[in-house]
C-alpha cells in the first residue's frame, strides 16, 4: 500500500499507442508507477503544463517505447527503451524503472531551486562574555575634565575709593595662582596717574600700589566670578 500526500508539482500523462503495441493500459501504467513513487504520480490542475509523454513506437517484430518529461515548450527528458526481440511485454517493468527516475530527477531539482530561493538564516550573535562587559565598562568611564590653567595673567582697570577727594582709576596687571579649582591667590599691581580734584585747584595727586590677594570663585571655568579680598601699600606723590 502506499500513501497519497499531494504531489510535489503538477504533472500530466500523455499515453500514445496507435498501433495497439502495449501490453498494459495508461491507467494500469499510473497506478504500477505510484506504487514505486510511493505516492500518485500524476495529479494535474486544469493550469499544468508539466507532461511525462509515453510513446508507443515500432511493430511486433521491434518494439519501443519513448519518455518526454516536459514544461511547456521546454523539455525536461528524454528516455528511449528497445526490444530487439519484438516482445513488448518485457518493456513494462523497464518502463517503469525509467519513468519512476525522471520524476524523481524532477522532483529533486525543484527542491534545490526552492532551497536556493529561500535566504540563508542569520547566524546568532554571540553572547557578550564577561571579560568584554568589563573592558566596555571602561570604555564608557566618564573622560576627566579638562584641567584649568594654574597660573593666571591678567590686565584691566582698577578703581579706588576713599583714599584721594574721589573716585581713581588707572590701569593694574595681576599674577595668580589656581591652587585649587575654586580659589585664587596673586599678587595685583596698579598706578593712578596724577589728577587736579576741584577742592584744590593747582594741586594733583598720584599714587601706585601693589597688593597681595585671595580669591573665591563659586563660579569657574571660561568665564569665572567670585570675591576677593586682600592688603597693599600704597605710595602717594603730590604736585
């Protein structure tokens, strides 16, 4: 007994014997050629164009029998057998070997064609290993900052009140040292150019001064904000 699944593709029979020379029957010959497939040999849709042809060629005296396994227009294969003997009968088990090998011909190469259609599977990534994690971990420690000058010039203006009948400004270089990100210790140096003041006309004043420092700078970086405190000597000149 053999089983009945659907067939791999579809497939027509085409039995030829005009001169009455085969000592089977088209019916007979499918139901010998499914018992050696193990499952129907032919099933055709209305839309088939796939064919095994059996031709019955010759005479009593040299009989032959041809196979053409084809697809539309295109031609799968081609089987021929002879009996030299004239006797037909002897072709039957021979014909059914042969034909039973172009069907599974057949069959194999459309496997293969839908396996090469079909994309090849992506491989698994690898599970990350502990030693990788790690070395990842490092990767992604934060970059240390960028460290701030530590010794600082500096030129502007300074203003005095108090010391002279008013307000005095003249221009001031400074040094310091960043020992530390937030403080400033230096050393600042200034000249007030002389000046009249109206309280006494004719007479000017000047001074210069050099003073010691410290600073804290709650805010630092590019642009940097703090207070300051600090202690000088200063050197009056009159005129």
């Amino acid at each position: 007994m053999w089983a009945e699944p659907a067939p791999l593709s579809d497939l027509a029979l085409k039995w030829s014997d005009p001169d009455a020379l085969a000592p089977t029957s088209a019916a007979e010959f499918e139901a010998g050629l499914s018992e050696r497939l193990g499952r129907r040999a032919f099933e055709a849709s209305p839309s088939s164009n796939q064919a095994l042809e059996v031709k019955w060629e010759g005479d009593p005296e040299h009989c032959r029998v041809s196979l053409q396994l084809s697809r539309g227009s295109e031609l799968q294969g081609t089987r021929s057998i002879d009996s030299p003997s004239g006797d037909c009968k002897a072709l039957h088990p021979a014909l059914l070997t042969v034909a039973a090998l172009l069907i599974e011909s057949r069959d194999s190469e459309a496997e293969q064609s839908v396996e090469t259609a079909q994309p090849a599977p992506e491989a698994p990534k690898p599970e990350p290993s502990p030693t990788t994690e790690a070395a990842k971990g490092k990767d992604a420690s934060p970059e240390p900052a960028e460290a701030e000058p530590r010794l600082l010039l500096g030129l502007g203006v300074q203003v005095i009140l108090g010391l002279a009948p008013s307000a005095e400004w003249g221009p001031a270089l400074s040094l310091s040292l960043s020992p530390a990100r937030h403080v400033r210790l230096g050393l600042i140096a200034a000249l007030f150019f002389p000046r009249d003041y109206q309280a006494a006309p004719g007479f000017s004043l000047s001074h210069a001064n050099a003073a010691l420092f410290g600073c804290g700078m709650p805010i630092s970086g590019t642009f940097s904000l703090g207070a300051c405190a600090g202690a000088s000597p200063v050197s009056y000149g009159s005129e």
